[in-house]
C-alpha cells in the first residue's frame, strides 16, 4: 500500500469505467457508483478539489442485440437506460461526474488513438479485409503487468472474432462493419466503416479528459482484466503515464456468485428501493468495505435498514431538543483514520455507532452542550458517507407532499392530545387504546421529558 499522492497538489482527477447502458441498473452496478460517490466525498472534505469523470459506453454488442430483441433503435435502447441509470445515480443520492462523456461521442479521439498505435508498431489492421484493427499483445513487454499474468497463461481475448489475428490473446481496437447490423452503429476510417472495440473507448476518453497522467483509475473488480489491463496498454504504449493509482471494489454475489442479468438473479435498483428506503441500501452498500464482496439478499438488506435507523433515529431526537446544530467542520481522529485507511467505512460506521450510543444517553437530560457536540459530530461523519438525513437529497424526500404530511402530523397530534387527556383523568385504559391502535397503524409513540414524540415504525428507534 502506497500514501497517496496526487499528480498535481491539491487536486484530484478521477475516472471510473461506467455502465454499458443494456439494461437497468442492478444493486452490484450500482455498488461502484456509491464507493465512488464516498471517495469523492471524502477526498473533498479533506482539501481536494475532485474531477470525477464517469464515461457511458452507449455501443456495444449487447447494446445492438437487445435492441434488435425489443424492435427498437441501439441508440433509443442505449438512451433508455442511460436515463435509468441516471435515476439510480440519484436515488441512492450520489453526486453526478464531473463530467460523464458518451462511448459515441468521441470517436475522433479513438481513431487518432488507433493511429498512434499502429505508428509504434503496437496495433495492426487485419489482412482479411474486414476492417478490424487489433492490438498486439506481444509487442508491449508491460502486457499482463496491472494483473500480474504472463501472456502466455491468458486464455484467448473474446471481444472480436478471432480471423485476422496474430495471436488469439490480441483484443480489438476497431471492429469492421458487420452485414446485417444497423449502418447508423458504424463510423467511417480509413480501414473501412466500423465501430470502437470496448476498451479503447476508455483510454480515449480518459486521456482527452484527464490528460496523460492522472491520479485514480477505478471501477469493479471484474473489470481489472482484460478490460483495465488493455487500457494500460494502449494508453502506456503510446507514451502516456496514465493512472497513478488503481481502485476496484470487489462484487455483489447472490449465492456466491456474481450478480448478473444473464444469471437472472439481480436485483435492479427500482425493484430494491420498494423494499426499504433508498438510504437504507445505500448504508447497507457502505457499511462493507469496498474490496470485500457483498453477499446480497433482503435478509442482510433489511438489517443493515434497522441498523441506519439507530442513527436516523438519533439524530431526530436530539434535534427535536437542541432544536438542531450544523455538521461538524472537525470529525472525530478514529474516524479519519479509519476513511483515511483505504477508504475503511466499516471501522469509520463502528466510530459513528459509538458516538450515537454515548449520544442517546444525554438526549433524556435536555439541550446541553454535549448533546449538541455529540449530534454536530454524527451529522458531519454521515455527510462524508452520504447518509446524513438533514442535508440533501435526503432532507427533501418526505415520501409524501408538504401537505400530507401536515394533515397526518396533525391527526396523529390530535389522538396524542387525547391520550394525554386520558392519562390526566387516570383513565389509563383509554391512553393504552389509544397509543395501542396508533401502533397498530405503524405509528411508535415515545414518551420523552419534552412531552410524546411519534414516528413511522419503518424509522423507529426502538431498541436503542
């Protein structure tokens, strides 16, 4: 493990590989995007000024057979579920790139790429006429450094059909124009109509927006090799530095394995977050750390929910006594260090269970000083990790309109003021009945010494 350096003082610049928009996002899709979110968060509070850019590959063969299963446009298809992945960007409330460039956007830039390769004798077109441009793994020494393998040990690159090639492992860089396939999914070159193979996509756009040096390339673990691996390779064999630093965080399995449409086991974002509120999965995605695999099921999801509400719960309190305090500018050492320490969030949510648990013993004594510390100190670290309930976007997702709110706030009151009626003419049976049939709606009354309090069972703090 190296300290971390950036390339220019004071600044970051990151990329990480984004979706190929096939389909909806599911929750291991969505995974990367709320590390990331965190890293950037954290690199912000510490000083850094952040460029985060996350591309869009909108062609791909996946892209082209789905649509053609659906009778609709690629490009319709791949726009669809760009907005989708949008949506899940925003729900699980992480901040949007920088800048999030398209795959088809920057085709000029590829070709150029293609052409500086074949220059230094890194890349060939192939001599069957296809149009297919491949890289030649054996021409750069470096190959198979960023996942310590021999090129002999690889298994053959499956980007592209193998005809043309000088040796199985080469991958694609440009593929030739397919009968059959739409002509609108094609560019013209000077080895013929085509599309860019995956990987240089990413090379090209890191580099036109990052430059030849930066500082964070990230992105699933599945994608270190080949995908990652023949980045490195182009960008390095065309003389750039590329990536000071290679994050990637590990998968999200169902039963072991990894969490894939294909395998028909993934559990797509809009479908989740009906199951348990959007900031409850992104806790239940932070509390792990990064490189350890999350085995997901609704079981974990719904613990990892009750576990948020502690702190949710807290924080409402003690804001309902102290009438509320900012985050905190400073956050407690073990905390820093422990996001300071790779990225560490579960030691980071141990610090933050702590704060809460010496919290909610002096929430019963009123507003106090110590309170206000306590409550100042557990909104900053939840803001590092996106999960603070008072700031954005969380604060403005009531589950319901303005008015609606009021309206139950005020019948709930109402049944409130006639159990305290009750309990002052000693007729505890009637209180009882009433606090019985609030709970009975999913409504948790709490006697506190500022008179009762209420929330929705989904968000109580019992067992605090």
């Amino acid at each position: 493990m190296r300290d971390f350096e950036p390339v220019h003082p004071g600044k970051v610049g990151i990329y990480h590989c984004g979706l190929t928009v096939q389909g909806a996002p599911h929750v291991g899709h969505i995974y990367k995007e709320v590390v990331f979110d965190v890293l950037r968060r954290w690199l912000e509070r510490s000083g850094f000024e952040v460029t985060v850019i996350a591309n869009v590959t909108d062609i791909e063969d996946k892209i082209l057979a789905k649509s053609a299963e659906r009778g609709v446009p690629w490009w319709a298809h791949a726009y669809e579920f760009e907005r989708e992945l949008h949506w899940a960007y925003d729900v699980l409330g992480c901040r949007p790139p920088t800048y999030e460039p398209r795959a088809t956007g920057h085709i000029p830039e590829m070709l150029e790429l293609i052409e500086q390769l074949i220059d230094r004798g890194h890349a060939y077109v192939a001599p069957d006429g296809s149009g297919d441009v491949y890289f030649d793994v054996r021409s750069w020494p470096e190959y198979g450094a960023l996942s310590h393998q021999k090129i002999d040990d690889m298994e053959a690159a499956e980007d592209a059909d193998p005809r043309g090639k000088r040796d199985p492992r080469d991958f694609a860089l440009w593929k030739g124009y397919v009968e059959g396939t739409p002509r609108t999914a094609s560019w013209p070159t000077p080895w013929g109509r085509g599309r860019p193979g995956w990987h240089l996509e990413c090379s090209a756009m890191a580099g036109k927006y990052l430059g030849d040096e930066f500082d964070i390339h990230g992105g699933g673990l599945d994608l270190r090799f080949p995908h990652h691996e023949n980045e490195l390779a182009q960008s390095t064999a065309v003389g750039q530095k590329f990536a000071r630093f290679w994050m990637h965080n590990a998968l999200v399995t169902t039963a072991g394995e990894k969490m894939s449409k294909s395998m028909g086991n993934s559990a797509v974002v809009r479908n989740v977050v009906e199951r348990v509120r959007p900031i409850e999965l992104r806790y239940y995605l932070v509390q792990s750390h990064y490189r350890s695999v999350v085995e997901f099921s609704f079981e974990a999801l719904e613990e990892a929910a009750k576990s948020f509400q502690r702190l949710e719960g807290f924080v409402d309190r003690a804001t309902e006594v102290t009438g509320g305090v900012e985050p905190a500018a400073g956050l407690p050492s073990d905390f820093v260090a422990a996001m300071d320490d790779d990225l560490g969030t579960p030691a980071a949510i141990a610090v933050l269970h702590n704060t809460v648990r010496d919290g909610n013993k002096l929430v019963a004594d009123g507003d106090s000083e110590a309170l206000r510390e306590a409550l100042a100190s557990v909104r900053g670290m939840l803001g590092v990790l996106g999960l603070d309930p008072l700031a954005e976007p969380w604060v403005s997702r009531t589950g319901g309109s303005d008015e609606l709110t009021e309206v139950v706030d005020g019948l709930v009151k109402a049944l409130l003021e006639q159990r305290q009626a009750a309990r002052e003419r000693k007729d505890y049976a009637a209180a009882d009945a009433v606090r019985d049939r609030l709970k009975a709606l999913g409504v948790v009354v709490e006697d506190t010494p500022q008179g009762p309090r209420w929330s929705l069972a989904s968000t109580s703090t019992e067992g605090n």
